[in-house]
C-alpha cells in the first residue's frame, strides 16, 4: 500500500475529495514563476491553501535575471478549487498554443502528471534564471501537447456524451451514472484507457493521530478547525499519468451527480452552482464573466420584451434625474425612495407570477 509522503516533497500528485462541500484538493509541487502564481515566497509557509486563479498571463510577463526553484508541496497545505474544475480547464484549454496552455492549465498543476508524455525531455529542479525555465517550458511543451491533445479529445467525447451536450437524443433519458458504467464496461468512448494505473491512499484515523502523536488535544482541536488545511479521513488519488486522475475527478462528479454544461457565451466547459444556470463564472480578460454578461443580456431581452420593466426603467430615471437636480427638496426624495420600494416590489410579484405582464404595466402607467 502505497502512503503519504512526508511533510514536505518535491515528488508526486495527490488528490482527494470532500462531496459535501464540493471541493478538490491537490499536494504538487511547482515552479512559482513571478506573478502568475501570486504567492510571495515569505508568505508561502503561513499559507493553510493556495489560490492559483488569476487573469495574468504569462506573455505579460516580464522575466526576471534571477534563480528560480521548483517549490516542494507541504502535506498540510493542500491546494483547494471547485470539485470538478481541474478536468473542466483541461478540457477548455488550447494545448496547441503554449500560451494558453501554461496561462490556464500548466502554471495551476504543474508538470509531476506530464513528464510520462515527454519521451527524453526532463524540465529540471533550478534555473539561474526565469528565462531559462521559461525556454524549456516551451520545448517541454512541444513534447507533450500531441498526447495531450488525445486525452483531451477522449474527455471531451466522454463528457460530451455522458450529459448530452451533442443532443444525442438515443441515449437522452439515460442518466449520466448509468451511461459513465456502461461505456467503461462495453467501451463505448475511450474512458476504459484511464481506468488503471493510479494508487488509493486509505487515509485513516490511526494515520491522523501518528500525525499528531507530539501534539497536544488543543493543539489538534485548533488546526481540525481549519477544513480546507487538514487531510480528512479519504480515500486519497495519486498518478504519474494524467489521464488517469482526470477520470477520478470525473468519476467523483458522476458520483455526486453534478453535470457540466457548455457555456451559451463562450462555449466553455463549466460546472453550473444551480440547475439553471446557462453562463459560466471563468474571468475574462476585461474581468467580467460570461455569468455578468448574460445576466445583462437577460435583463435587456427583458426591458425590451415586457412593457412593465420597460416602462419603471424609463419612470425610474426620470424621476432619479429630478432628484439630482433637486438635491435640497428632501419631500422629493422621499417620495421617490417610497416609489421606488412600491415598484421593486410589484417586479418581484411579477417575476414570481403573482401578477401577470398586464397587471404590472398597468400598476407602472398609473403610478408614473
């Protein structure tokens, strides 16, 4: 049985699971290359988990003449994200553009699931400088992206059929759960190549209390606080190949029965928060969302279409206009703040089909 390693490691990829809260959390080490990675190196041991989101990139970054080290992972320091969305940016990224390859998937996970597709190309431990890493980066890069881009179209395929993103209306009423097990079993896609080759860590209590066997009980009761830091008794995954830990992930959305959906903006793979959720949350390079976008959008079609909200747009910013004008009239204000509360609430009992279009327009037109 293969176990943890200790506190500190400059080796492997681990991977466990909390359902509940619907998070992953990964022990990697990497490469903390300038600003793309937003974690000062004084700071990087006080940190209980690392955030690694970021709208950066690396061609926007300036390299610096200085030493640069692959940073060891710390055992209680684990890497926490969204359940799922380390296979949801494999799947949206470009690998045949370094780029976009290292901005949204490498500079997150590093290389310990890559190096088995590089042949004789090894990147090293330390470099003198970070344009030296950077340079191999991209020759390492060169090696792995044809096999990288296999995986991916696998993945795509699978999950593409798993929830019905093609609109395969064969299999349609077939849960994803169901469909997951029998493509596996009959090979239906190409899931069965990644069912092998990866360990289970059974982590038990009895590992739990040899971590803290000098401890004292406050001691353990303070850091058990913190539910992101401490390894919790699971079952913990680890791989050298890549393919094999994106199926448990998958595996473990399937389990949970999340699903993912492609975006109705920009077509990326995403894991919606609520059943109707049709945007994704990804940051775009303006800082807005596909989410914030679609929203907007929502709320335009809506103006447009239903004469009520048309009509309190054009009442609200005439009346809002008036009291800008009249900042000394208190009297105006007040009644705009009373209209604008007896409105809000009239929209709300339209949008929960208390009153209908009509009943809104009218209430609109006779309380302008």
């Amino acid at each position: 049985m293969k176990k943890l390693p200790d506190d500190m490691c400059f080796d492997g990829f681990y991977i466990w699971f909390n359902s509940e809260k619907k998070e992953e959390y990964i022990l990697t080490p990497n490469f903390l290359l300038g600003n793309i990675e937003n974690v000062k190196k004084e700071d990087f041991l006080k940190l209980k988990f690392i955030s690694r989101m970021t709208t950066n990139s690396i061609s926007n970054y300036e390299l610096r003449n200085e030493e640069i080290s692959k940073w060891p992972f710390i055992r209680f320091t684990p890497y926490v994200e969204k359940l799922g969305l380390m296979l949801v940016r494999f799947l949206n990224t470009d690998f045949s553009n370094f780029v976009d390859a290292y901005d949204n998937f490498y500079y997150a996970y590093g290389v310990e699931l890559l190096e088995c597709y590089s042949k004789s190309f090894e990147l090293k431990d330390n470099y003198s400088t970070e344009k030296l890493l950077l340079d191999d980066f991209k020759s390492f890069h060169k090696y792995i992206k044809n096999d990288l881009e296999i995986i991916q179209k696998d993945f795509k395929e699978v999950v593409n059929f798993l929830y019905n993103l093609n609109d395969n209306k064969k299999y349609k009423s077939s849960s994803a759960q169901s469909k997951f097990i029998a493509s596996i079993i009959k090979q239906k896609t190409n899931l069965y190549k990644y069912t092998n080759n990866t360990n289970i860590i059974n982590y038990t209590y009895s590992d739990k209390a040899e971590d803290y066997k000098n401890s004292s009980f406050d001691t353990v009761l303070s850091d058990l606080s913190y539910d992101i830091s401490m390894l919790k008794v699971s079952n913990i995954y680890t791989s050298n190949e890549l393919g094999n830990i994106l199926f448990i992930i998958l595996s473990q959305l399937i389990q949970n029965n999340d699903t993912i959906r492609t975006c109705q903006n920009c077509g990326k793979y995403f894991i919606p928060n609520k059943l109707n959720e049709i945007y994704c949350d990804f940051l775009n390079k303006d800082g807005t969302t596909c989410r914030d976008k679609g929203a907007g959008q929502t709320y335009k079609k809506n103006l447009e279409n239903v004469p009520g909200l048309l009509e309190y747009r054009r009442t609200y910013n005439k009346k809002f206009n008036a009291v800008s004008r009249n900042r000394e009239d208190k009297k105006l204000k007040e009644d705009f703040d009373k209209w604008k509360k007896s409105a809000q609430s009239k929209i709300k009992d339209y949008k929960q089909e208390i009153i209908n279009e009509d009943e809104l327009y009218k209430w609109m037109i006779e309380n302008k």
